[in-house]
C-alpha cells in the first residue's frame, strides 16, 4: 500500500492538478505440488481508476490507471 500527494501540472494551457491517491497491490502464491505453482495478484484495489499523469495537446497521451486482477500459473519440468 502506498500513498501519492496531489500534484501541480502546468500544461500548455493552464496550471491543474492530480488529485492525491492511495493505492493497494496485494498478491497470493500457492505452490499447488512440486513443480507447479498458481498466483493471484490484485492491482490498485482501493479505487476504479486513478490519474497518474497528464499529457501535454497530443504529444504524449494521460495515463489513467484502472483496477486489474490477474491469474498465473507457473509449470515448471525437471
């Protein structure tokens, strides 16, 4: 879990600002039997999407990062 402070951006047209946030990654690992593995991994739990940056008029996009979850599994052979 971690915390990010508002942000100041002065942006070709005006000053705006990112709102502060808190986020919270969590994971889980299960070693099912020798040699096989399973992971489940959650990504930014707390909110629905966050505002991590803005772009300036077209050069680079905003990025807003969105709530995922995510299924590994890991077969290893020996």
């Amino acid at each position: 879990m971690y915390y990010v402070d508002r942000l100041n951006y002065q942006g070709e047209t005006s000053a705006s600002k990112i709102p502060s946030y808190t986020r919270l990654d969590t994971g889980l690992q299960w070693k099912i039997r020798g040699g096989l593995e399973m992971s489940a991994v959650g990504q930014n739990l707390l909110q629905g999407h966050h505002l991590e940056f803005l772009g300036s008029l077209g050069s680079v996009q905003s990025s807003e990062i969105k709530r995922s979850a995510y299924v590994k599994f890991v077969w290893t052979f020996r």
